[in-house]
C-alpha cells in the first residue's frame, strides 16, 4: 500500500472519530441500467469489518456495476492493480506513481526505475490507463515539486506510447495541471479523477475533449463548486467514481465507501441534472467504455486465487 494511501486512510479515520460507525452501509436499491466505477482503490481494506476485493465486486454486480477500473498509486498497488484485473473480468487496472509517492522515489534515488516499471506494466493485459498521477500541492511542498513535474510528464507520455487513458490526480493545483498538459500535450483520452474544480474549468476542461470523473463528494453540502462543473459540461463529458474507500456518498458519508454504492451519486446527479437515473446512467457506460474500452476486450488469464 501506498505512503499516501496509508495517510489517506489514517486521516479517514481521524475524521471519523473513533466513535463513529465504520460498518459498510447497506446495498441500495439496484440500478435499472448498470454503470461502472471507474476509480477505486480495492486493495485498501477498509471499515471494521473489512471487505476483500471480491466481496465488493460481488455486491457491487448485485446493484448493476458493470465494471470496477482498479487504480495503482505506487510499485506494489499497480501491480497488484495489474494481478487482479488479470484474474477478474469485472477489473480494469490503472498503473502509476501517485504525484505524493513522486517524492519518496526521488529521495531514494528510484524515480527513474520506478516510472521504468510502469512502462512496462502499462504494457500488460487488462491494464487499461496511467494513473492516477498529476500534481498535489496540497500535500508536498516545494522541495518535492520538481519530482512531481518529472513523474507528472514522465506518465503523460507512458500514456500516450501505450494508447491508454489518463487519471490525473489534481490537489491545489489546477492551473499547474492545466499549464503541464498544454505544454506537454494531453493523452487523447484524459480524465480528471475526483474533479474538484469549479464551472469555469469545468467547461475548459471540456473543450479540450477532457473527461471530468465526479465522486460521492458531489452530494456533500459544501461542494457547490462541484455541482455548478456538472452542470456545465456536455454529458458526453460526465464520468462517476467512487474513489473507494474515501468520499462516501451522503447519507452514509464517514463510512467505508465501496463501488456497490454508486448508485447514490448517480441518482444525486441525476436529480441536479433534471435527467432519467436510466438515460444518465446509459451516456456514463458510453462514455466509460470509449474512455477505457470494454472490459471483455482481453480475457483474464490468472486463475482466481487469494492474491
């Protein structure tokens, strides 16, 4: 697991209190048409019953999710990324150095290995984009930027050799993300993970032919900004996530989040879209699939086991 995995998930749990409920929520009610999440983190067992990654999945086809896309953040989560979506059709992997793992590699004199190996990950089956990767300022200062800038371009092209889409993590740093991918030029297929920004780069994204991936964070009251981007994009433009197992969904939000419970931001958005649950969730499976591919493209090829 990734250093800053392990911090996401110290600082889940400090948020939550140690009082609070950590059970899973409850599967909602099933979807009419299925839609995939295409951003989680599986591998992070979560909640004081922690679920394995099967476990998920099988409540997740339960409630119509179609497919998971699995996402790496460091050596060991990619290719764990990698191994499980080789062993189960309804994965997809995503392979990267997380921009806060950037630094910790730099340090230790790896960085160039490590962006080596996910080249070559990114050539396997069922891996089917870089990510997540891009800039955070939210939690490396400036000593560690460089390293971020290096990793951040070293994947865009890593992307753009293998024909796959992109994850961007961006954290604080909007106009720096937006400045790399001018400069560097974007992966055909781009996606911003957990899009945090606001209308204006909202539609700037979506000029470009960029794809803006909303989490449970869209139902939080204080995410405004969240709910006026989604509103001004194309829907052609529109993914979901869970980001799994962070930004739960209101109204099970502080508690283990999981890619069973899409269906609430997917209805969420839905009612601030004025739209039909079916018709939103039918353009996001559009869309997932010309992002990604289809999730039968390459069959599986490991046996299922308890890797």
């Amino acid at each position: 697991m990734t250093e800053s995995n392990y911090v996401r998930k110290r600082e889940h749990r400090a948020e939550n209190g140690a009082s609070r409920d950590l059970s899973y929520p409850p599967l909602p009610t099933p979807l009419v048409v299925g839609v995939y999440d295409n951003h989680a983190h599986l591998e992070i067992m979560d909640g004081d019953e922690p679920l394995d990654y099967r476990e998920q999945l099988d409540r997740a086809s339960a409630v119509g999710i179609r497919g998971v896309v699995q996402v790496g953040g460091d050596l060991e989560t990619s290719r764990w990324s990698v191994e499980a979506a080789q062993r189960e059709p309804r994965l997809l992997a995503a392979v990267a150095i997380h921009p806060n793992e950037a630094p910790v590699y730099e340090r230790a004199g790896t960085l160039d290995d490590a962006i080596a190996e996910i080249d070559e990950l990114a050539s396997r089956p069922r891996v089917a984009a870089v990510g997540e990767t891009g800039l955070d300022f939210f939690r490396t200062d400036e000593s560690g930027r460089d390293a971020q800038y290096k990793s951040f371009e070293a994947h865009i092209e890593i992307a753009k050799k293998h024909d796959l889409a992109m994850q961007i993590h961006d954290r604080d740093a909007h106009a720096e993300v937006l400045a790399t991918l001018e400069r560097v030029g974007a992966p055909e297929r781009t996606v911003f993970h957990c899009f945090s920004g606001d209308a204006e780069m909202a539609r700037y994204c979506a000029e470009r032919g960029w794809y803006l991936s909303f989490a449970g964070n869209i139902t939080f009251k204080n995410a405004a900004n969240l709910r006026e981007a989604l509103a001004a994009i194309p829907r052609d433009r529109i993914l979901i996530e869970t980001d799994a197992p962070f930004l739960t969904p209101m109204p099970f939000r502080g508690r283990p989040n999981s890619p069973y419970l899409i269906p609430h931001t997917l209805r969420f958005m839905a009612d601030e879209l004025g739209t039909d649950v079916a018709l939103l969730a039918a353009q996001i499976s559009s869309n997932t699939e010309l992002a990604y591919g289809s999730w039968e493209a390459e069959p599986v090829t490991l046996e299922h086991g308890h890797g």
